[in-house]
C-alpha cells in the first residue's frame, strides 16, 4: 500500500468529514445541521425515508446502504493508518474484494426486488459498508502500484 502514515492521513479526515455529513449530524439533535447536510447529498443520494436511519428523531442525510458506504471508507482508512499499510496488497486481490463487495449489494439489491427476501435497513449498512471498505482498499493499491512502475521505469 503506502508506505507513509501522512499519505494514509489524507483518506481518514476526508472520509471522516464525509461520514459525519452522511450522518446528518442525527447525534447533536439540530435540525438546522441535519438540514444542511441533507441538501448537501441531494444530488448523490435517493434519500427515501423508509430506506434511511433515524436517530434521535432526525433521519439520516443519506439511505443505509450510502451511510454503510461513508462508514466503510472511513473505517477502512483508519485501519490501514493505524496499520501503518507499508506491505504492498495485491491489485489483483483488492480488486476482487471490490467484486465480492459489487456482487454481494448487487445480490442484496436483486434478492429484495425478486421477493427471495425483504432487505433491512441494518442489511443495507452492511452491504454498503462492504463496497466503501472495498474502495478504500483498492486506491492505496493502485497508487501503489502506479508509483512502483512509474519507478521501474525509471522516470
């Protein structure tokens, strides 16, 4: 992966930042906060409110399943920091976590929509925090990967 915990830094506070304003900042109660992230995420997210948590009376600025996303990519990079991520992870491999991730929502969504099964909010979050896990994973590989060529070939 990267071999510097200040490049690793640079994945935890955006994602951070992006999973407290998916969160539609719900713990501190305001409505003018919840309100203003909501409008926030209105282009990138269906916000459908019987597909969204509510906490505290206030729903969510996102859907579960992009709440689940926001919490994967923010978990995934505060591991690999804390990690320290210096061994290099296959692109093959993280490209096929970032498959199984793709498959397993795709089947969630499909299993919901064929009546095999009536999916939650909670297995929305988690299908979601899957793919945003996978996506964390798979950038630091391939700038990894990108550098180690671009170093190889001398430039």
């Amino acid at each position: 992966m990267l071999n510097s915990r200040h490049s690793l830094i640079l994945f935890v506070f955006p994602s951070a930042f992006l999973l407290l304003m998916a969160s539609g900042f719900v713990f501190t109660g305001s409505a003018g906060i919840n309100s203003f992230s909501h409008e926030a995420f209105r282009s990138l997210c269906h916000q459908l409110p019987s597909r969204t948590l509510v906490i505290n009376d206030l729903y969510t600025a996102v859907c579960a399943r992009c709440l689940g996303l926001y919490s994967g990519l923010f978990l995934a990079s505060l591991y690999l920091w804390l990690r320290r991520a210096q061994k290099a992870v296959s692109v093959m491999l993280t490209a096929a976590f970032f498959i199984f991730a793709l498959l397993l929502n795709l089947a969630d969504v499909a299993g919901n929509f064929l009546g095999f099964w009536s999916n939650t909010v909670y297995s929305r979050i988690l299908t979601g925090m899957a793919g945003g896990m996978a996506l964390i994973f798979i950038i630091p590989a391939l700038i990894y990967n990108v550098k180690n060529k671009t170093r190889q070939n001398g430039n």
